[in-house]
C-alpha cells in the first residue's frame, strides 16, 4: 500500500458529488432551492437535452456580492448558518454549502449575479474562478452545462434525455408546489412547459395535479398549536394506481418519510383497497426545532422529535378531513 496524502479539493467535491449531484434532476433542485433562499419572486428554468447538455436557472433574488462569488463555489462555505443553533432552527432550504461546489466539479458551471445596489453584475466561471464584469438585472443566472462531462464513469449512469427531463420536471412541480407565491417557468429544448403564475396554493395545485384532482379532493386544515397540516387529499374515486401524485411537505420542503406515509395509508385504510393509491399534495408546518432535516444530503429524509404525535395528528387530521366528506360511503366496500 502507498502512504496516506490528502486529496486534492477538486477530487475531494467530485467524490462528495456523488451524494449531492447523482443526477440532472438533484441539479435543478439545489440550484432551484437556492433561487428560493435569495427571496427571489420569479423563476425561470431552461432545460437541454434531459438537463444534461445544460440547466440554466435565472433568478431575482438577492444576488451575490462580487467578493463571495468564489465562496459560494467553496465547499463547506454557506451565508445561511453560522452555529450550531442556527442549524437546529434552520428555516432555509441550503445550509451545508456544498452544493454549488459539488455542480462545480462535474459540470462546466458559471454564475452570473448581481447584488441588491451593485452598480453591475459580476460573471464567475466555475473551473478557472475567474471573475468578469456582466450585465444583468438583480439576481442570478446558474449556468451547469455539460453534466459529468470530466467523470464518464458518471455520465454512463445518465439514462435516456426523456427519463431524465421527467426527473426534472418531477423536481420542478415539487418546488413549485410548495412555493406558489413564486413564478416559475420551466422549458426544454426551447419549449415552454410550465408557465406558472404566482398565486394562490389551490391554483398551483390546479395547474400542476389537474382540476380534476382539484375536484375530487378535499381540503386539508388542521391545526394544533405547533403542528398545521393544510392542503388537498383525494376522494377515493379519484385513486389511483401508482403513487405518482402524491407529495408531502415539512417546512415546504418536499419529502419521503415513511412515518408519514404510512399516516396517510392508514387515514385511507377503510375508504381504499388496497391496490388503489390516494394522491394528495399535503404540507404539514412545525417549529423547526421539532424536526431535524439534516440526516441526508438531499434532506428528502426527515427525522421528527415527536415521531408519534406528528405521525396521530397527520393521521387525525385527514381521516377527520374524508370522514366529514362522507367518503367512507363514496364506494361500496370491495371484495
Ligand atoms: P447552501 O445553499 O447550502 O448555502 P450552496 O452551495 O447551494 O450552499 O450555495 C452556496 C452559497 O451561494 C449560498 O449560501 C448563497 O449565499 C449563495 N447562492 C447560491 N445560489 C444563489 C442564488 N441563486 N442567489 C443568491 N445567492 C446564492
Ligand atoms: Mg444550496
């Protein structure tokens, strides 16, 4: 065996990469998540090729300062925690600091932004670090261009544009979801395919799950001192094969957490069969210090303090919501 000598920082984030950039679609999150941390109100997103060729995301946020532009490609460097306790009540959607560093590694990525009172945009261009006068308005461009073009052991994991651009478009609804007081747009090869304007949570819904949903669901309040689950939840008529729509949000961060998955399951389990699946779009809100979003890096996993309380009120709240629809009775028992 050789002796042991420190990796260098480039191969250092194209190994973290692994975790945080698995694919185009984990690009378009962090980056979009960014858009939604600097404040900004409108949101555009271009898509190449499945995202791979390039996600070009433009934002009018708070921008960043010409003297943290390199920073921000740093990786553990953050303008969102600075303590433990920060990161206990972290209200952001970033706070590890890894993720422009990561995209950096494996793509050929520049950032374009201009800071609230700067007199003109500055360019930074991920590989040589380079800084460039620009013109933009406030905010910022994310440009990753070439998705593991430096990594082929990577880029033969890619699957095909199509599979791929439906990852990104997954992603897209999730976030826009959970964020309807923002515009956002999302084209791919130049088409538009969402034009989203912001508005109310029931019209987001309407325009990302169908009016049909919307139809066919029940509003979702509920609220107990700390704990609030608001949203929509399908009647059983409108079940469905597959667990494609279906979305939960802590914090207005989406996630897959089986306690909660499964307190939906049981709020359904006398109004559906078994093989029929609910679709819902459901945000649940709660002190940030009750629930740890730092056990993964893509945070999509959560870790609640009061497991069982939040797992009997979600379940309280929507088996309370479809009885007083009467959806018990919607269809006759099956077999
Ligand atoms: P994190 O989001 O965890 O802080 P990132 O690597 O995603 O880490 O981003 C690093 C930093 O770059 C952020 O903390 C933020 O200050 C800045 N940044 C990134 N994207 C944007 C953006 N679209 N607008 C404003 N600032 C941004
Ligand atoms: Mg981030």
């Amino acid at each position: 065996m050789s002796r042991i000598h420190p990796l260098p920082d480039l191969l250092v984030n194209q190994i973290a990469a692994g975790e945080v950039v698995d694919r185009p679609a984990s690009v378009l999150k962090e980056v979009l998540e960014n858009a939604v941390d600097a404040g900004a109100r409108a949101i555009e997103v271009q898509l190449e090729q499945g995202g791979v060729r390039r996600i070009r995301v433009t934002d009018d946020g708070c921008g960043i300062e010409r003297d943290d532009l390199a920073l921000a490609l740093e990786r553990h460097a953050t303008s969102k925690i600075a303590s433990l306790d920060d990161l206990e009540h972290v209200a952001t959607m970033g706070f590890r600091g890894e993720a422009l560093a990561a995209i950096a590694a494996v793509a050929r990525t520049t950032l374009t932004s201009r800071a609230e009172g700067a007199a003109h945009a500055w360019r930074i261009d991920g590989d040589e670090r380079s800084l460039a006068p620009a013109a933009l308005n406030q905010g910022t461009v994310v440009d990753v261009a070439d998705l593991y073009y430096n990594t082929p052991a990577r880029r033969k994991f890619l699957k095909r544009e199509a599979t791929e651009y439906a990852h990104c478009d997954d992603m897209f609804r999730r976030v826009a979801l959970a964020r309807p007081e923002i515009g956002l747009q999302l084209s791919h090869n130049g088409r538009v395919i969402h034009r989203l304007p912001p508005g109310s949570v029931a019209a987001r819904v309407a325009a990302l799950m169908g009016d049909d949903f919307l139809q066919h669901a029940r509003e979702v309040t509920a609220d107990a001192g700390p704990l609030r689950l608001t949203g929509f939840a399908s009647l059983p008529a409108y079940s469905r094969s597959s667990r494609d729509a279906q979305y939960f949000f802590v914090n207005s961060r989406f996630v897959r957490d089986k306690l909660l998955t499964h307190a939906v399951r049981e709020a359904y389990a006398d109004i559906l069969h078994g093989s029929r699946h609910p679709a819902y779009a459901l945000f649940l809100d709660i002190d940030p210090a009750g629930v740890d979003v730092n056990v993964h890096p893509a945070k999509i996993e959560v870790r609640f303090r009061e497991a069982r309380a939040v797992h009997q009120f979600v379940y309280h709240a929507l088996e309370r919501t479809l009885a007083e629809s009467g959806a018990g009775f919607a269809i006759p028992p099956q077999g």
